[in-house]
C-alpha cells in the first residue's frame, strides 16, 4: 500500500495542503490572494495616474441600434458584412465612414 503524501498548511499548521507541492491550505492561499490583491490594486492606481485615459472604457462612445423598423436596411448591411468578411459592426462603422467622405467630398466640390 502506497501513503499518500500529505502536507500540513504552513500558515494554519492545520489544514492540508492544496496539493503536496504547495505550503499552504486553499484557505490560506484564499486569504493571501485577496491580501496581494488588494495591495495590487493599491499600487495599480498610482500607475493609471501616469497613463493617458487610453484603455478606459467609454460607454458614451457606444451605440445600440435598434434595425426594427428598418429590416430591409439591417439585411442590406448583414448581406453587405457577409460579402466583405466584416464583423456586422465593423460594417456599419465602414459604410457610415465612406457616406461622410462622399458627403464631405461633395460639399468640397460644391
Ligand atoms: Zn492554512
């Protein structure tokens, strides 16, 4: 018959270990994650203070849209995704672009 290995926590000196290699219980490695983390966070805030706001989300920079009353307009734009390999976004992002060139362009001419 083979003993398992069995390791005792080193912090609580009570619990087993998560696994043989390890020198703590899960519930000490809970406890110190949470500790390192809320250090982490401590030190993050200094550092997004030196960063540009570049990778904050930015809800009002977002837009649903709602295609109900317009199907014939939504399956234009889906078959058009679907031609060009776009993500449907990405489509509707690409034609409101092109439409303001072309517009801008036209006023130029104008
Ligand atoms: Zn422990």
């Amino acid at each position: 018959m083979e003993e398992k290995p069995v390791r005792l926590c080193e912090e609580c000196e009570q619990r087993q270990t998560i696994t043989p290699s390890h020198r703590l219980c899960s519930e000490c490695m809970r406890l110190k994650r949470k500790t390192l983390a809320s250090r982490g966070t401590g030190k993050k805030v200094k550092v997004s203070k030196d960063r540009p706001e570049k990778m904050q989300p930015r809800p009002d920079l977002e837009v649903i849209i709602n295609f109900k009353l317009y199907p014939d307009l939504f399956a234009q734009i889906r078959a058009l995704s679907e031609e060009e390999m776009r993500p449907l976004e990405v489509q509707i992002l690409y034609v409101l672009k092109t439409h303001l060139q072309a517009e801008r362009g036209s006023n130029a001419v104008v």
